[in-house]
C-alpha cells in the first residue's frame, strides 16, 4: 500500500482544521398606519449554498401612538372604569409555515403583540344629557393616548426549514387591529380616535460556514509547495 506523502498530510491537515463560523442574515420590513387594516411583506429565502441554517427566529415590534378615548356614563349610577386604547399586531403567511418548536402558530391570533395605553375614571351618574353623548364631566372623560411600545419573538420549528430555503421570495400578512376597552357597564358609551402604529417585522437566519483560518491557508500553500517539489524529485529519479 502506498502512503501519502508527508507534503499531502500536511495539505489534508489543515484542510480538516477548518473554522466553522456563525453568520447572520437579518431582515426587517417596517409600515405605519392606523387600525385596522392588512400589510404584506416581503422577505428573501436562504440560499443553501451560504452555508447550514442553524436557526429562524421570527419577531414583531409594535409602537403606538396618539388617539384618544372618551366615555359617557347615560347610567343612574355612578361608574368605575378601567379604559385601555392601543393596538394588537398578528402574522400569517401562505408561503412558508409559522409555527415553533411546539407546533404552536407564531405572534398569531390570541398570541398577537398588543400593547395599549390607559386610564382609571369614576364617573357621576347622567348629569341630563341623555343620549347625547357628552364626554364632559362629571359624568363623562377622555383619555388621550400616548406613546407606548412591545415585541415578542419566536424561532420557528426545524421540520419547517426548507420552507424558507431557495433563491426566491414569500410573502408575510400582518394585520393592525384596534385596541379599545371602557368597559362593560350598563348607560356607558363611548367615542375614540385611533391611535397611530408602526410596525417592524425581523426575520432573522443563523447559520454556520466553513471558513479557512489564516494559518490554515498558509499551511495549505506551504503544503503545495512541498507536493510540486516532491513531484519534482520524483521526475529526476525516473
């Protein structure tokens, strides 16, 4: 049996001490709006040839801001109230599958972002006015909405991976849906501006690649380099 060369084991030796190195592809896709309405984005696929796909978490940021809220208690008694005005951000897409590791839809439904701004009132009982609303007090106010954010995240589930591998692009649905609670006691009624929202989208690819360390070049070449001298040497014995 013939043997390599030591020129050769060389070369393969630092060929195998190669570096595996973590990389990222990050992808955000931002809107504004006021609820409720539908926004579709883009986002590229991974293309395999950059290497092995460790992980894709997928995240949602929600800011709102502004709007307003007012309540009229029409009661014959007065009202304590908690008022919440806001917005909730939920994903889908028909292109590639959104769940986690326990096969649960992601930031979608009952598990959209939401975040809210609000305010606590007591309310007199109907001062006269009827059914007219009238957000003047005593028997009626107006929370006015201000700057308030949230996120959430989560990675998606490894059996769904090649949904997100290739050269083209998928589609993301995010629906903006308005916030709004005052409440659920008889003779209130109330009246709201929309709060104003912008939404960010991340996904965000993990992966690993084979990258050669400078000194494993260097050894590469040195290795060559003694396989055309050991070529070179052989000629001349022949």
């Amino acid at each position: 049996m013939r043997l390599a060369s030591p020129a050769l084991a060389a070369v393969l030796f630092s060929l195998a001490m190669a570096q595996v190195q973590a990389e990222q592809i990050i992808q955000t896709q931002g809107f504004m709006g006021n609820p409720n309405f539908v926004q579709q984005l883009e986002f590229d696929r991974f293309n395999p040839s950059k290497g092995t796909l460790n992980s894709i978490e997928v995240r949602v940021d929600l800011i709102i801001d502004g709007g307003s809220l007012s309540v009229d208690n029409d009661g014959l008694l007065p009202a304590n109230l908690d008022v919440e005005l806001g917005a909730t951000a939920a994903i889908s897409s028909a292109g590639v599958r959104l769940l986690d590791s326990g096969f649960m839809p992601i930031l979608s439904g009952t598990n959209a972002v939401g975040v809210s701004t609000g305010s606590s009132f007591n309310l007199a009982p109907d001062n006269g006015d009827g059914a007219t609303f009238d957000p003047t007090g005593p028997d009626g106010a107006t929370h006015l909405g201000g700057i308030a954010s949230a996120f959430d995240s989560a990675f998606v589930n490894p059996s769904f991976f090649t949904d997100y591998m290739g050269t083209t692009m998928y589609d993301m649905q995010v629906a903006v849906n308005q916030l709004l609670d005052f409440g659920g006691q008889g003779g209130l009624s109330g009246q709201f501006d929309p709060v104003n929202t912008e939404v960010m989208v991340t996904v965000t690819y993990d992966f690993s690649q084979q990258v050669p360390e400078p000194a494993t070049l260097t050894s590469a070449a040195l290795g060559l380099l003694g396989l055309a001298g050991f070529a070179r040497k052989s000629r001349r014995r022949s």
